[in-house]
C-alpha cells in the first residue's frame, strides 16, 4: 500500500493520498484548497499511481476544499455521504460501502455528530491481513478530542443531539482493534475540535482508547455536557465555507471558475491517463 500525507500546519488540517502499488489505483482523501488539485496529481503522478476516487470525510468549515477541483481536473465526481447535498457531481456513499483500489480496500462508516454527513475510512491492505491497518476519521475522532458538534445548526437542542450522536460515533470507533492506525483530518491549531485536542496528527486507536479524556466518559449526557463547555471559538466564515464546499459558489481553491480547468491541470489529466501530449494535441 502507497501511503502519503498533506498537512497544513497553519490551518491545523490534513489530507491523504493512498493506493495500491500494484494496479496503480490511487484515492485522495480531505483535499486541501491551500495545498492545491494539482499537488495531488502530480503526487500520485510521481508515485505511480491514477487517482480514481476523491473522497470527503465531511462537508468543511474551517477551510476551503480541494475536492471539487481536483475531481474536476481528472474527470470523476467527488464520493461523499449521501447526506450531503452538494452541487457538483458526487458518488454518494452510505455506511458499509467498500472502494476496491485492489488489494487495498476502504469500508465506509458513517459516523454523524460532528456533522451529519460524517464519514470515518476503514484501510485495509488485503496482501498482509484482512484486520484494519488504520482509520481515517475526519472530524469524528482526534487526538487527544473529538470533533466540535455545532458548525452545522445554531440551535441548541439540535446541537446537543449532535453531540449526542457524536458519542456514539466514537464509541463505534472504539470497536475497531488496538493497534489500529488513527489519521483525522485535523490537528493542532485547528478550531474543529475542543481544547484537548493534541498537536500530534496521529495516534492509534489503542493509545486514544487509554488516555483520550473525552473517550473515558461513559454516559452520553456527560460527554455532551463537557464537550459543550469546552468549545472554542468556532471559525471564522464557517456559514461561507460550507456552501463554498458544497459547489454552492463557483470559485475553487485557485481562484478560477470551478467550470474552467488549468492547462496545467488538463496537461497532468492526458498525462495520468497515459496519453502523450502530442496525441492529445492530436485530438
């Protein structure tokens, strides 16, 4: 399995590319609009790799989106959660969905509280074992916190039902094997979390199951109490961002109409697909 992380420490957030060496089936995860679409081509261009699905974890509201671009540029929808009502073209996914990149394969969970169309992204490399490698949870599960419950609806009563929903998401995630790898979308200065969250932006399940302060709190009226009290602010422009994330604006994350591509981006999409420039200027 080919393995690489993207972060943005400024913005506290991170995105993956993955796939099977093998038959070259790639998958980018959470792509970031301040890291660039064609980053990411030219990534898994290097590694060898095609992408053939870009994947959200959820719907964002702390920063702009590289998905829709990017699977713009390569000619494919953006595979989310059926709950999210996006403008663009989408591959809706629901709990229990399966991406095949070959001998790797991804199992969705949906996993609601931080938003409603939360997904957390079961790996498995099948050439080695048939147990989970790692999770990535977007904003489900953090390190050392959980994701925030309130960016979605200002109502309180709707907010604490996320959170209540959001307790049984982890707790869900704490069925996965110990030695589970942990990946979520954000970390450090990022204000999609409560004020325990860790700057590392990895752990294992095993490690968050033992010392993960809001994973010890075993009654969900508790956890939603606490976990409300210790909100920070929340980001700036969220109302914006989300609608921008879902296509309802037409600016992608280089500025330019969503509808029109780069002749970078267009020169890397001929490239991955294994045409020649000169054949596609032949066309």
């Amino acid at each position: 399995m080919f393995w690489q992380p993207f972060r943005d420490p400024v913005l506290g957030c991170s995105s993956f590319l993955l796939g099977d060496d093998v038959t070259g089936s790639g998958l980018v995860v959470d792509a970031l609009g301040s890291v660039g679409h064609e980053t990411y081509i030219l990534a898994a261009q290097e590694a060898g790799l095609a992408i053939e699905f870009v994947v959200e974890t959820h719907v964002h509201a702390d920063h702009a989106s590289a998905a829709a671009s990017l699977a713009h540029a390569l000619g494919l929808p953006v595979t989310l959660s059926h709950r999210a009502k996006a403008s663009f073209p989408a591959n809706p996914v629901q709990d229990g969905a399966e991406i095949a990149l070959g001998s790797v394969v991804v199992t969705v969970w949906e996993t609601p509280g931080h938003t409603p169309d939360s997904l957390s992204l079961i790996v498995r490399d099948r050439t080695r074992s048939d147990d989970p490698w790692l999770v990535m949870t977007g904003d489900s599960l953090f390190v050392g916190d959980v994701g925030r419950p309130d960016l979605v609806d200002a109502d309180p009563d709707l907010i604490r039902r996320a959170a209540h929903d959001q307790y049984a998401s982890v707790r869900r995630l704490m069925t996965l094997p110990d030695f589970t790898e942990l990946h979520p979308a954000h970390y450090g200065s990022s204000p999609c979390g409560g004020l325990f969250m860790s700057k590392k932006p990895e752990s294992t399940i095993g490690y968050e199951r033992r010392s993960n302060r809001m994973l010890a709190i075993n009654n969900a009226d508790e956890f939603a109490t606490l976990q409300l009290n210790l909100l920070k602010p929340p980001p700036a422009d969220a109302v914006r961002l989300r609608r921008l994330n879902l296509g309802e604006t037409s600016v992608d994350d280089t500025g330019t109409s969503a509808a029109s591509t780069s002749t970078l981006a267009d020169t890397l999409l001929w490239t991955q697909r294994g045409v020649r420039d000169d054949d596609a200027i032949c066309s």
